[in-house]
C-alpha cells in the first residue's frame, strides 16, 4: 500500500493517507487540502522529522551508530529523516509498522 501526502495550504499541516480518491480536509481549518506530489513522488520531506516514537535510550547509542550510520540522532537520541526512503526502511529494519493518521471526525455545531 502506497502513502500519500496531503497539504494544507493555509496552516501548512501535512497528512498521509494512502487513498486520493476522496477529498481531504483540512482537521484544523477544514479547508480542501491538496496532494502533496513533491513528498509523494520524490520522497523528500519538507522539513527533518525528529521521530518521538522511535527515540532511544542514551545506552544505545552506540548500537544505532552501527547499525544505521546514515540515521543521525537528536540531542534527545531520536532518530532524524530527510527521506520517506529511509524512514520506511528504517522502520522496516527495526519492526516498527507506521500506521496512518487518524483524524477526528468534525463535530456538529449545536444552533
């Protein structure tokens, strides 16, 4: 199943989901996100991702380094990417499965 990245405009938030055949919108703002093709397609994220989920204990440092030298780690030992690429094989190689962002449904104005 392929991921796709959707952006909003507006308040700059991204989502992955790996439909597009509805449209998306906006939890914050509620306005139509759009398909973002340069995370898609090229795989490069906008900004670094410093993955909370993923950080490790100061002990294990060490490890990491060896096994994955081309993942730099945060002053919180958690790991940064710059690549879906490399986010995917990093979870893949560790057994982490990345499930998808689950949204709120909007709720009902009461008049």
């Amino acid at each position: 199943m392929i991921d796709h990245y959707f952006t909003c405009d507006d308040c700059g938030i991204t989502i992955q989901d790996h439909t597009t055949k509805e449209i998306h919108r906006c939890y914050k703002c509620g306005k139509d996100m759009r398909w973002d093709l340069n995370i898609s397609i090229r795989g490069n994220y906008r900004h670094p991702v410093h993955s909370d989920a993923l950080a490790i204990s100061p002990d294990q440092i060490q490890e990491h380094k060896q096994l994955f030298p081309n993942i730099e780690l945060d002053s919180q030992c958690r790991p940064i990417f710059d690549n879906f690429t490399r986010h995917e094989n990093y979870l893949k190689k560790t057994g982490f499965k990345k499930a998808t962002q689950k949204l709120k449904p909007k709720s009902k104005r009461i008049a």
